[in-house]
C-alpha cells in the first residue's frame, strides 16, 4: 500500500473516530467545548462526503438488485412469450390440417363414388419420375390407375400399391395425360406433364379458343379421371411461329409440392 493511500485512510479513521467522540458527548449531554467545535467544523465536509458516498453505494446495490430481479423477470417472459408462440404455431397448423380435412370430408359427401382421405409419406426419389408416397389405409383395397384428386383439383393416380403404401403418378409427370374442357369456351385437349410443376397441351390447333385465365377441368373421357374436376389455369399462349400447334402452358390448381393430404378413388 502506498503512504499516500495510508495518510489518506489514517485521516478518514481519525475523522470518523473524533465524529463518533464528540457525537457520544452529545449524546451525554455534555456541554461542547471549542475544540470540539473546531473538529466539527474541519471534519463535517468529510463527514457529508461519507455520507453520500455511502448513499451512492446503497443506491448502486439497490439498483443492482432491482436490475437483477428485473433481468430473471424479463428471462421468464421471454420463456413463457416463446413457449406461447409455439403453442399458437401449433395450434394454427392443427386449424389448418382441420380445414383440409373438412373440405375432403365435403368432398366426399357431394361426389357420388367412394374416396378416402389418405397422408403423404414420402416425394418420388427418381429423377426421371414425378412420383409421391402416400399411406394405405390398412382395409382397403386401392387399385392401380385409381385416381387421387383434392379440394382444389387433381393431384394424379396409382401407381403402384404395397402392403402399407401405394405410389402415384403426379399429373406434372411426362407419361401423364388428362383430357380436359376449357370452362370458359368448352374447347377441349389433352394436357400431359411438362416440369414438376406446369402442364402444356398437347397438339392443340392455333385456332383453339384457349386463352390467359382459362379454368379447366376434366372430361371424364380418358377413363381415369372423373367428370367436372379441377385440374388448372391457363398461365402461357403462344399461336406465333413455324410450329404447328399451339404453344399453352398450365399451372395445377393443387400445389404438388406442398401436398399433405389427398383423395384416392377406393375399389368397391
């Protein structure tokens, strides 16, 4: 320790010894003499900046602790504010899986033939195959070529079926093929898989009343697909250029690459 550092403490000791002297006279009642006076009027500065020193310090730790309290508070709410959003997460994915349930469950009270709800397990692995998985409802029998639709449109048709799954083939894929109807000019054509996510026409004439915003729907007519379904938009048309047809592409209503849950056509 320094010696500054030591005169400066023996003072603040010195001072606080006389304080506490002449503070127990007082106390006695003892009448005070000029000498201590004196001290009183030299140490009183002193005595005023121990004070607020002290004070200060008190304050300090006050807020300290406050901060403190309020610092495990704030960690609480954040906890329990984490904790609610993903209660409500939950809580809106299980609104959503209801509403999709519940149109399927519309769906299959208006249409006429027998459907049942069935969950995606799995996409296609194949590169050359726009396919997806789904879960076979255990009593059931599900047959190749039965067709899968949704609320919003087609989705594709059986593949192939196993013991506890069966595989479809997305309409998206090259080797498929829905005859349709335009809604709006009842033109007919066929609509085959173009990308994983887009349907083109195929060998439909350059007069063919077809049109940006076209809704189609499906005939009936390949067999596969009933009457009356969704299948998309009309999103590209091109009648300029050498080529023979008709250039049109067309966007499924149902978003393939998204798809949770499906329809499929059950055997009787």
């Amino acid at each position: 320790m320094s010696k500054t550092l030591k005169t400066i403490l023996g003072i603040f000791f010195f001072s606080y010894l006389i304080i506490q002297i002449i503070s127990f006279g007082m106390q006695a009642k003892r009448p005070v003499g000029y000498f201590e006076k004196a001290v009183l009027f030299v140490v009183s500065p002193i005595q005023r900046i121990v004070n607020r020193t002290s004070e200060s310090f008190r304050d300090v730790y006050r807020y300290y602790i406050a901060l403190s309290h309020v610092s495990r508070e704030n960690d609480i709410l954040v906890k329990e504010n984490s904790n609610l959003i993903g209660e409500l997460s939950r809580l809106s994915e299980i609104q959503s899986e209801n509403n999709r349930l519940r149109e399927m469950l519309n769906m299959q009270k208006s249409a006429g033939a027998s459907w049942s709800v069935v969950e995606r397990i799995a996409s296609g692995a194949s590169p050359f195959q726009r396919s997806m998985r789904f879960k076979k409802p255990w009593n059931l029998e599900i047959k190749r070529g039965a067709p899968i639709t949704h609320p919003l449109g087609i989705v594709g048709q059986v593949l192939d079926s196993h013991m506890a799954s069966f595989d479809a083939l997305l309409i998206t894929d090259k080797a498929s093929a829905i005859d349709v109807l335009c809604s709006r000019s009842r033109q007919r054509g066929i609509l085959v898989g173009y990308n994983p996510s887009t349907l083109k026409f195929e060998y439909l004439e350059k007069s063919a009343d077809i049109q940006l915003g076209d809704e189609l729907v499906s005939t009936g007519l390949d067999d596969i697909y009933p009457k009356g379904i969704p299948v998309g938009k009309v999103v590209y048309v091109n009648r300029e250029g050498d080529q023979l047809f008709m250039e049109s592409l067309v966007k499924p209503f149902v978003d393939l690459s998204n798809l949770e849950e499906a329809m499929v056509l059950i055997s009787n």
